[in-house]
C-alpha cells in the first residue's frame, strides 16, 4: 500500500519538473528531484510509470510550443532522477547479497510484518525444524521485534 503513495508522488513530480520547472525556485526544483528519485526507487513499478510519465510528456510540451532545448533540459533532470533511482536499487541489492548471501532487490517488507506482526514467526517455528524454507531458517534466530528490528539490525 506505501507503494501507491509513492506512485502518485511520482506523478507529481514528473508533471511538476516537465510542466513548471519555469516557474519555481531552484530549490525546489532540488527537493522534487530528491523527492522523485525516493519515489522511484520505492518500487520497481515506479521506475515503469515514471519512465512512461516522462517520455510521453515530452511531445505533449513540444505540441504545446516549450522549446526543444527546455524540453531536453527537463527531461535529462528526471531521467537523471530515475536513473539514480535504479543506480541505489542495483546498489542494495549488491550489498545485501554481500552481507546475507543471497539475492535481493528490495527490503522485504512484506515477510518482515508477517514474522513482526507473529504468522510468519509461526511459520518459521514450524517450517525450520524441518528444514521446509532454508533461506529464512538461516535467519530464524536473528531479533524479530518488530519490521524496523528485521529489516535493518546489525546482528
């Protein structure tokens, strides 16, 4: 569900750098970008929407009479943003593979409420004496206090 937040802030700040990067401060032009490049690499399916976002904009400002040199400018800060985007997802999968030994492409939120919120912790109770999901069994014994304590201790 966070995801879909995202999404729409992806929008957002696609049509605000596309549309009105005349009109605003450069500062907050800074912050969008920052603020787009977050939203993308929440989830993949932001990388899609902005993409699309940004590449079917472009013909819109040029029937529209933006010049073809703002257009590229604009263009080139959001691709730049999600570019960024997919540059920090490459880079926690690496390290995530490097540290648990298996690939992942992002935090797993999902598993990390169900062990938190108890099902999942149920699961592995039961699942791991016999050895049913080793993945997750070699992380059974690890805090699991809450998402936070999952996702991101050090031990």
């Amino acid at each position: 569900m966070i995801s879909d937040v995202f999404s729409v802030f992806v929008v957002v700040c696609i049509s605000m750098q596309m549309v009105y990067a005349d009109r605003t401060q450069f500062q907050s032009r800074i912050l969008v970008w920052f603020l787009l490049t977050v939203s993308v690499s929440f989830h993949a399916a932001n990388i899609v929407i902005s993409s699309i976002l940004l590449v079917a904009s472009i013909p819109i400002l040029a029937a529209l009479g933006i010049l073809t040199r703002a257009i590229a400018g604009r263009a080139a800060g959001s691709a730049a943003a999600i570019a960024m985007a997919v540059i920090s997802e490459w880079a926690f999968g690496a390290v995530y593979r490097s540290d648990a030994d298996i690939a992942q492409r992002s935090p797993p939120f999902l598993m990390a409420r169900l062990i938190a919120d108890g099902p999942g912790r149920d699961y592995l109770d039961a699942a791991c004496p016999g050895g049913a999901s080793p993945t997750l069994c070699r992380f059974k014994e690890r805090p699991m206090a809450g998402e936070d304590e999952i996702l991101w201790s050090r031990n």
